[in-house]
C-alpha cells in the first residue's frame, strides 16, 4: 500500500476519463459495420445468444444478456468456458449467435471457447479492444471497442466502450429509434458524468470492511462491476446482488453501520430497488444509493438518460469515485496485489 498518489495522477483516472472520447470514437467507425450485422441477423434470427467473458468483460456480457432478452426477446445466457476449456466438450449450436466480449483478447480459456463454438455452428462476434489479438482473428464479425491502450490493471474506458457497444448492437438490431438516440448522446452524457461529485460514497466507504453492491436488471451489470473494482483498486470486500435476490439470504448481513451502494437507473426495476433500499436502512445499513436522484433523499447526483443507458453513466461515475476512495485508502489502484492486466485462465 502507498499514500503518496493524488487521485488525479493514476493512470485508472486518466484512462476513465477517457471513455467518452472512445465511445464516440467507436460509434463512428463502427457505424457501417453494425447496421450490417444488425441486417445479417434479422435475415437469419440467431434461436439463442451465448455471452463468453471474463472479469469486467463478463459484467459487460450481464448488461448485453438483460438488454437482448429484453429489446430482442432472444434467450441469452452466460457461456460455461470450462466446458470447452477444461473438459474438451462442445455443445451443438447451430444458429447460436456466441458473443464474446474482451478487452485484450488473449485468454486461453476464451480463445478455445470461441474456436469450439465456431466449429460447431455458432455466429461468432467479438467486441473485443485489441483487434489485432487471436480472437478477432478467429471471429466471424470483430466489433473493435476502440479504447485505446488501457495499462492501468483496472479496467475502466474498455468496459464503458464494451456496454456502449452492446447497446449500439442491440439498437441497430432492433432498430429502434430511442435506443440510437441514447448511444448517440453517450459520448456527452459520460462526459457529464465524469463530472459528477460522489464524495459523499467516498467518505461513507473509507472505513468499510465489507460491504454489498447491488443493482436489478440492465443495471446489475453496474453493481457487478462496481464489486469487482472495490475488491481490485480499494482492498474492500464487495459482493453484488440483484435488489430481489439479495432478499433471499443476504439480508441477514445488513446492521447498523453495513454499507450497500445501490445502483439503480430510470425503469420498471426502481420500485423494487427503493423497496429494497428501505428495508435495509430498517436494520441500521449505511444506504448509499445513486441514480433516479428523486427516488431517495440525499442520493448521489447522476445524469439521467434512456434508462438502458444511465447503468453506463453511473459506471462513469462510479469510476472517478472508486479511484479517489483507493488513494484514500492507502492503495495504488494501478496495481493491485497479485494481479495482471491479462489474465491467461484455461
């Protein structure tokens, strides 16, 4: 651990803040090549979509699952790695789309997923950053991220550009009008975003321990991604749940003083995250809750947006404050204890 770090001088900081940029550097040159995938798969509808991912990649690959399912209708879920990986089996997936998601595209374990996919009959599709790696040269159709180098172990601007390139994918899919609308304003509202002030989640959090991130729906993704980045960067132990399934256990955990940061964005599932919200603060829980600033007196401020959108945005947010809560800490978020920037599962 060190002290001698200002918030401002981490590479994390400057690579997140460099996300809006790569967002609306990706939206234009992939403009041509997402209407024509998005034409090539509603001439031949995949029957189903599996998402293969890791780390912060895979809180990405959440995010595409909830907004397919519900834009697309298209059943999705999580691809297990090991099947192929590990015990060399293979699923049939005859018009399956695979969807594989990775900032640098290198993991073994990923790499052999695809490539058995492939060969048994799925569309493979890459959003992948570095497009020069193994798995865009294997893929059917390579979406590139277009992040930019990103050295800071800590991935930041390569997830914002990784959720902004599911949701572009979904909308032209689908072609909706609201959800082109929402990706072609991203690139601002992140950089409103950026500019947010959470310190009171900082101050709040400084101390904790232990603590639960949780989040429902197209924003779970969020609270999964904010859970892995307290454990990476701040030396905090985090768990995301979904503002339902938190009620079937966990809730024995919340007390006085227990924080849970509550990430919630602008549609059907903010009911059910304000119910959840208060039956924590009913125990005596540190209750920090961001997004739909209206739903909770004294949250963090946010940008509103299309509610697919805003789990983005709060991500942004959320990274600025995460980096300034590891300085304050003790900890360097560029380097985190016993960890690489790629890691070579298999």
């Amino acid at each position: 651990m060190t002290t001698a770090i200002a918030p401002e001088s981490t590479r994390m900081f400057a690579e997140a803040a460099e996300a809006a940029t790569a967002v609306e550097r990706a939206l234009a040159e992939n403009a041509s090549r997402m209407i024509a995938l998005a034409a090539r798969l509603r001439a031949k509808p995949p029957r189903a979509v599996l998402t293969c991912a890791r780390g912060s990649s895979d809180h990405a690959a959440t995010y595409a699952r909830y907004l397919i399912e519900t834009e697309l209708g298209v059943l999705t879920s999580s691809a297990a790695l090991s099947i192929s990986s590990v015990y060399g089996a293979a699923p049939a997936l005859n018009d399956v789309l695979y969807l594989v998601i990775s900032q640098s595209g290198r993991s073994p374990d990923l790499i052999a997923s695809a490539e058995a996919a492939r060969k048994k009959g799925a569309l493979v599709i890459a959003l992948v950053n570095d497009v020069e790696s193994p798995l865009a040269d294997l893929s059917d159709e390579t979406i590139a991220l277009s992040a930019g180098p990103e050295k800071s172990v800590a991935a930041t601007k390569s997830f914002i550009a990784a959720l902004a390139a599911a949701l572009h994918l979904v909308a032209e899919w689908r072609g909706s009008a609201d959800l082109r609308r929402a990706r072609a304003a991203l690139g601002a509202h992140l950089r409103q975003a950026w500019e947010q002030d959470w310190s009171h989640a900082r101050e709040h959090l400084r101390e904790a321990r232990n603590m639960f991130t949780i989040g429902r729906g197209v924003g779970l993704a969020a609270a999964q991604e904010a859970a892995l980045k307290f454990k990476e960067t701040c030396g905090l132990h985090a768990e995301a749940f979904s503002a339902a399934e938190v009620m079937h256990g966990p809730l024995a955990l919340a007390g006085a003083g227990f924080p849970a940061l509550f990430l919630a964005q602008s549609d059907a599932t903010l009911a059910s995250m304000i119910a959840t919200a208060e039956a924590f603060a009913e125990r005596g829980a540190d209750v920090v809750f961001a997004g739909a600033a209206e739903a909770w007196e004294g949250a963090l401020p946010c940008v509103s947006a299309h509610p697919a959108a805003e789990p983005i945005l709060l991500a942004q947010s959320f990274y600025r404050m995460t980096n300034e809560l590891a300085v304050a800490r003790g900890f360097d978020p560029d380097r985190p204890p016993h960890l690489s920037k790629v890691t070579e599962t298999v």
